[in-house]
C-alpha cells in the first residue's frame, strides 16, 4: 500500500527532514512511526500525501507514483487517505458539521449522501449533539474527534495520524485510538506518528523508529502472549 525507496527529503537551506528511507506497509497492516522531535516523522507523513516532494528517492501510495504527482493526481490521492493533523487544522468559521464534510467534498459526495455519512460519523463519536457548534465552543478532546471524523468519514484506504493523542489526557487518548482501532478493523492501512511512550507499551503494533531522519529499526511485537516484547535485534 505504501513503498518508500531511499526517500531523501533535504529543506531549503540544507535541513535533512528524512534521510535514505526504505520501508514498505502493506494493505491493512498498523504500524507506528515514533522517534524523538525532529525525528523526520512529520516530514515522512507529508511526503506520503503529497504536501512535500522527496528531493530523491522513490514514493508509491495506493499504487501511485508520489514523487511525481501533478496536483490534480494529488486531490485524487487525497481521495484514498485520510490524515489527521496534530493541530487538527479545523475551519474556525465553520460548523463541526462542515469540517467533516469538507473530508466528502474531495471525495466527491454528493449532498445529500455526505448528510448521511457526516451525521452517522459524528454520532458514532459522540459528537452528534454538537454538529452545528463552532470549533472553538468544544473541548480539546472534542476538537480531536472532529479532526478524526474528517480524516475517515469517506472510508480512506490509508490513514495517516501525525501525534493524534498529543496533548489529550490518557482516557482521551485511548478514546482516539478506539476510534483508529475500529478504522484499521474495517480495513484501513493505518500509520500513526507519536513519541508517547504510554501509547507504544499498550499497542503491540509493529514499529518504525526514526532518529536524525534515518530509519534506524523496524521491529514487530512478538507473538507470545501477555506480554510487549519487541523483536529488538536493531531496536538501540
Ligand atoms: N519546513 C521546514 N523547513 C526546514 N526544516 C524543516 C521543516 N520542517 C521540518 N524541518 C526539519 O526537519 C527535521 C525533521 O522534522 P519533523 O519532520 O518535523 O520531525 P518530527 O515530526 O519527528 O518532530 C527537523 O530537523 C526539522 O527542524
Ligand atoms: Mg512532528
């Protein structure tokens, strides 16, 4: 679903945000990206939907070619992926109802399907008494569950979370990975960014640690039950 082919990704002025990545996720899997700040796990999110181009290297989402996407490629890849922001980028002057249906405009909804579908997501959210509010009347947590709603009210094959439990409380943030859980159940190829400790012992999902930009191990939880040991041949 996803393949990356020694992706450098070097800002103006010289700053490497990744550095000779490889890496493949196959259709379903949920894997975590982690590393410290200034790891390179935003720059490598950004790279996978297109709102950065990799300066060398090869990126194939959902079978397309990423590296060299005109804009028009890159609204239909946006079709296939859902993405959740760390600072959740809501329309401030827009309701809750209408930033979840944004996520259906691009995907083409007509009107009165993307009714539907945005009423029946945010009820499953527990958002539906708060549809017409303005962002800014809802709480942090709320405002995180909109975001969610947008990222997968049109089913995206691919889910992209860059830190979606960053500054929420720990129920909240188990809330948020129910809701990402229940995305990857029905199906979603889901690739979450977080350096929270917290979450990485709970979910024995498999790993891709960034250090510097480099990819520095990729490791799967072994299989023997209650217990989160990590096949850690390279994990330093
Ligand atoms: N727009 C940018 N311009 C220049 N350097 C950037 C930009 N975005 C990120 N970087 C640099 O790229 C490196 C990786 O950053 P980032 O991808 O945000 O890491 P992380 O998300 O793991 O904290 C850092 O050194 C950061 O300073
Ligand atoms: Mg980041």
């Amino acid at each position: 679903m996803i393949q990356m082919y020694h992706v450098d990704k070097q800002y103006p002025g010289g700053a490497y945000g990744v550095s000779d990545v490889s890496m493949t996720l196959d259709r379903g899997e949920f894997a975590f990206l982690t590393g410290p700040s200034g790891a390179g796990k935003t720059t490598l999110l950004r790279l996978l939907f297109g709102a950065e181009h990799p300066t060398s290297g090869q990126i194939l989402v959902a079978g397309r070619n990423v590296s060299r996407l005109s804009s028009g490629s890159v609204a239909s890849l946006r079709c296939e992926i859902g993405v959740i922001f760390q600072d959740f980028k809501l329309l401030g002057n827009r309701s809750v109802f209408e930033n979840v249906a944004i996520g259906l405009e691009i995907a083409g909804a007509t009107r009165r399907e993307a009714r539907v579908r945005v009423w029946s997501m945010l009820k499953r959210l527990g958002l539906g008494h708060r549809m017409d509010d303005l962002p800014r009347s809802l709480s942090g947590g709320e405002q995180q569950r909109v975001a969610i709603a947008r990222a997968l009210v049109h089913d995206p094959l691919i889910l992209l979370a860059d830190e979606p439990t960053g500054n929420l409380d720990p129920d909240l943030a188990l809330d948020i990975m129910d809701i990402i859980a229940d995305a990857h159940a029905r199906g979603t190829t889901v690739l979450v960014a977080t350096h929270d400790p917290g979450l990485l012992d709970r979910y024995r999902h498999r790993r891709l640690v960034l250090e510097k930009g480099c990819l520095l191990a990729d490791t799967y939880p072994d299989t023997q039950p209650g217990r989160v040991r990590w096949a850690a041949s390279t994990l330093r």
